[in-house]
C-alpha cells in the first residue's frame, strides 16, 4: 500500500492541540535564542558605536565635572548640563609633551521654557581641529556648518529643515545623524561660532547657571589623541601634574562601568538562554515520547497496512521538522516584533548603550536560529522515532503494549 506524503500533515492538522503544543514550546526555544542573540550582539555593537563617537584617547575638564559626576551623566547617559573652564588651561594642555591631536568642545543644555524649543544636549566643536564628531557629521552632511546651522541626533523629532529655537535664537536643521544607540542620539551638535552666541544669549536672558564668563574665553573640554612614542597614562599623569584645576580622564576608563554593567547583562542573557533552552529540550523530549505513546496502536495499524519501520520513523520526523519550522518561525516573528519596534525603550530601561546590528547581521541571526531551532526538535523527536521502529505491532494490537 503506497502511503500519500501528506500524512504527516494530515496527522498535525487532526490533533490540533498536541500540534499548537509543540509548536509552542519551538517557539519559545527560537525566541529564547534568537532574541537573546539579538540583545547582546545589540548591547556589544552600542558599546562599540560609544567608544568610537567618543574618538579620543584623553578627555579633559575641569576638576569639579568629575567631583559633581557631571562628566559622565553628560556624555555617558544622556543628561544635559554644561561646565567651563577658562581657555588658558586649552594653551596649557597644547604646551604639555604627548600631544597629538587636540580640540576643544562647548557644552550647553537648553532649557524647556519658552525660550527654546526643546530641552537637548547642545555640543559645540571646533571644525578646523575636530576629529571626533566632524567624520561622524561628514556621513550624513558634507558641507560646512554656517552659524546657526546645527545637526540633530537620530532620536529627536527634528528634521533636516526644520526651524528650532535656543535661547531666543533660531538655528537650523541641517542634517540628522545615524543612530548611535548611545546618548548622541539626543544631542544636538554645532560649530563653535554658534555655540557661543548660544552661550552668550543664556547669559543675556540670566538663564545660565556661569554668569561671570566670557563665552569667547571658556571652554567644555579638550579632546587628545596621544601623539606616537608617548603612552596614554604617561600624558594623563602629566596633565594632572602640570594643568592646575583640571582632570585628565582615559575615555575608556570612562566606560570601564558601562562595560561592566553589559558583560553582567549579557551573562544573565547568556545564563538565561541555557537554562531556557535547556528545559525546553527537555519538555519537548517528554511532549514527543508522550506523544508516540499515546499514539501506539495508530502505528500499529499503519505496520498491518504495509508501512515500513523506517517509514513509521520518517513520519514522526517529518511531523517533528514540520511543527520545528514553523514553531521556529513563530517565535522569530516575536522576538522580531518586540526588539525592533521598541529597541529605544530597551535602551532607555537598560540604560546601556543598545544599537541593533546591520540588517544582514539580523537575517543571520534569523536563519542560525531556524537551523538550531529545529535541529534541536529533530534530534529530540529522533528518540521517539528510534523507539516507534521498535514497537512490537502483536502485542500493541492485542493490548499487552
């Protein structure tokens, strides 16, 4: 008797329940593996987008930046402030030995009043030294910024024409950048001519928290790149020695915090994904078994009626790669609906820099956990069809089996 191939099909579409069962616990395995992929690759690729927007060897500021932890929350987490130091301590750190490239960057936060259109993180660079933010720029605008022109982070709703206003001055929307999955996403960057009339208008208005400062004598912090021949500490030590009221900080001890709080993440991720993953081989080898016992007598029948042992067997693992697949694809589908739409709220409630990977990185990802996916379905419904080609089809149909 030739059995029709659709069989296994047919067998899926009458047990409806055990079917969505099965189907159900690959879901669950292909959401656990892909959407934890997805999320320490997407942690590990944010890192790496902050170290390289930061771009620098040595940060200095002034010394209370550090004391007050306004450093980091500025340029680490997001938050909007601002601090000067006069520009003799830039001349000072120009003069120091270990100095290769150097540039000086203005910080200024505006205010959610009337005054502004919207409360952002303002950085002001100086494009004839910049070499930290203007290769950034040059990606999505390659002219040079006019005074008042500004570029925004991917995050803001401003767009490329739009008008905005700080401080009572209007500037313009010149460009939007590509999404960093760090805190430059919120911030608002511009030259150095327009950053200090910001400045200057901030003290006109009295809403400046330094009111005794020349905005064309101060500036944020100074960008280094150490020169060939020097090393990084031996530079940061002499600064500290030699500029009084300043702090020289290594921009990766900068983030030796946020590496640490994401390798912590990444290994509950990782844990998580084993422990998952592995209840789930477990539960689907007992759901498979459960399922070929109950289903004895059926094989049994199908053996009276010509069917093969290896043909009993193929049917199990055609029914096991069916319900595998689109278990798989299922649960893909979620990880991909919940992590995409929302990877700026990840990133808000991890606070870690999160920036997902390239869409070809992603389509990987989507296919490995296929393959996993039901590979691992496979191999646990291979035991149940190992033992269904054993069953003794006499003593099942006289009910001692």
């Amino acid at each position: 008797m030739k059995f029709s191939h659709s069989l296994p099909f047919r067998n899926l579409k009458g047990k409806p329940v055990r079917t969505a069962i099965l189907i159900l616990l690959t879901a669950l395995l292909s959401l656990t593996v892909f959407s934890g992929t997805l999320m320490i690759t997407s942690l590990k690729t944010g890192l790496h987008s902050l170290e390289s927007r930061l771009g620098a060897d040595i940060m200095v500021v002034p010394y209370e930046a550090t004391t007050k932890s306004s450093l980091e929350n500025i340029v680490l987490q997001g938050a909007t402030g601002y601090f000067y130091m006069n520009a003799d301590k830039y001349q000072k750190i120009l003069e120091r030995e270990g100095i290769g490239q150097v540039s000086a960057q203005f910080f200024l936060a505006s205010a959610s009043s009337g005054c502004c259109s919207t409360a952002v993180q303002i950085i002001g660079f100086d494009p004839d030294t910049d070499f930290t933010i203007t290769p950034w720029i040059k990606k999505s605008y390659g002219n040079t910024l006019q005074k008042y022109d500004v570029v925004v982070g991917n995050n803001l709703n401003l767009f490329v024409g739009d008008t905005v206003t700080f401080y009572g001055k209007e500037c313009h929307v010149t460009a939007k950048l590509d999404k960093t999955g760090t805190s430059f996403d919120t911030a608002v960057f511009t030259n150095q001519d327009t950053i200090k009339a910001l400045i200057q208008s901030s003290l006109d208005l009295n809403m400046n928290t330094f009111q005794n400062i020349d905005p064309e004598q101060v500036v944020s912090c100074v960008m280094i790149n150490v020169a060939e021949g020097y090393t990084v500490e031996d530079v940061v030590n002499d600064i500290n020695i030699h500029v009084k009221k300043v702090k020289a900080v290594r921009t990766k001890e900068m983030i030796s915090g946020i590496s640490d709080s994401l390798a912590g993440v990444s290994d509950v991720i990782g844990i998580l994904i084993a422990v998952v993953w592995g209840l789930g081989i477990v539960i689907l080898l007992l759901a498979f078994a459960m399922s070929i016992n109950e289903r004895k007598k059926e094989f049994a029948v199908l053996r009276v009626m010509g069917a093969s042992r290896n043909r009993l067997a193929g049917i199990v693992m055609q029914e096991a790669l069916l319900t595998c697949l689109f278990g798989s694809i299922v649960g893909i589908a979620v990880g991909l609906l919940v992590i995409l739409p929302f990877n700026q709220l990840i990133e808000e409630q991890l606070n870690l820099p999160f920036l997902l990977p390239e869409t070809g990185k992603i389509i990987g990802y989507v296919i490995s956990a296929v393959i996993v996916s039901v590979i691992s379905g496979s191999l646990t419904a291979g035991v149940s069809a190992f033992r269904i080609s054993r069953i003794d089809t006499a003593l099942i149909l006289r009910g001692e089996n």
